[in-house]
C-alpha cells in the first residue's frame, strides 16, 4: 500500500529554491558546457542506479529531455536557448545539493523538486524540442530510414503549416462573407 503525500511551495518557498539555483548557477560559470552535461547525466545515472523513488522516476524523463536538447546535434539551440538549459542543469553539476541523495527515500527530494521548476521554467524549449523530435520520427517512418533533419527543416515545416492554416481559415471566412 502507498501513501501520497501533497505540499505546496509558498512563495518564500519558491525564493529559496531560486537563491540555491543561483548559487548553483554561479558555481557552475566556470565550468565548461561539457563538464555541465556530464555532472548532469551522472546524476541521472545516480538516480537510476539507486532504486529512486516514485517521484523521483517520473522527472527522469524530463531531466533526460533537457540534456537531449543540448546534446541532439540536428537540434543545435541557438547559443542564448543553450545558455538557458545550461542554467537550468546547473543545479544538477553542484556536488553538494540541499539534501544529501544518499538519505532513503527523501535524497532526490530536492532534485525532483528542481527538475519541476526547471521545467516549468523551459516549457516553451520542451514543447519545441519534443515537437522537434516528433517530427523527426514521422520523417523516419515515412521514409524507413534514419534521416538527417535539421531545425532549420522543422522550422520550414512548421511555418509551411501555419501558412496552410491560415489560407484555409481565410478561405472560410471568405465564402462566408465576412471579408468582402
């Protein structure tokens, strides 16, 4: 039998965990963009390996997205995006976080709270780069083979069909007569 167990961050709450992401953001200025990812991906590995909790397990995959974007060589952030999700996993390469991970049950704690945030914080990055990502896939199934696609391609896509969209929806307004 499980227990759910429920609490809200206030805004105090909130601050806290932003003044330790930018402590963490500092510590993590001087670090190189690879040394970032890798601390990142150890702790994904830490969490994996170490029989996580259950809410814990479902932020991995978000934790796992993040570093996907900044990894996907098709995907290529422009440098100011990649800063952000830099930023973001800068919580993840500090050695010492709020609560120490190897405590039973509460260790992740802390981190799965940090991947809430900062994944509310890039939602707009995370729906594209999944957008993104689907579409790759569609073009893969289509074609049965891996294929190259750039982002420069999916944006070309993407505006092909909000042009389409907007054509047709013209065209209904049109014949109904609301333009004429």
């Amino acid at each position: 039998m499980g227990l759910r167990i429920s609490f809200d961050l206030d805004d105090e709450d909130l601050k806290h965990f932003q003044l330790i992401m930018r402590e963490a953001r500092k510590a993590a200025a001087c670090m190189a963009p690879e040394d970032i990812l890798a601390a990142a991906e150890e702790v994904l590995s830490d969490m994996d390996g170490a029989s996580a909790p259950g809410f814990v397990r479902e932020r991995l995959d978000k934790l796992r997205t993040l570093i996907a974007m900044l990894s996907d060589l098709e995907w290529r952030l422009p440098h100011e995006d990649g800063k952000r999700v830099l930023n973001a996993l800068a919580y993840f390469a500090e050695a010492e976080d709020l609560i120490p991970d190897h405590i039973p049950g509460i260790g992740f704690l802390d981190d799965a709270i940090m991947i809430e945030l900062v994944v509310r914080e890039l939602r707009p990055e995370i729906d594209a780069y999944v957008d993104f990502c689907q579409y790759r896939e569609e073009l893969k199934a289509k074609s049965g083979s891996p294929v190259a696609v750039s982002r420069s391609d999916w944006l070309d896509n993407r505006r092909d069909a909000l042009l389409s969209r907007m054509r047709r929806r013209r065209s209904k307004s049109r014949d109904r007569g609301l333009l004429n």
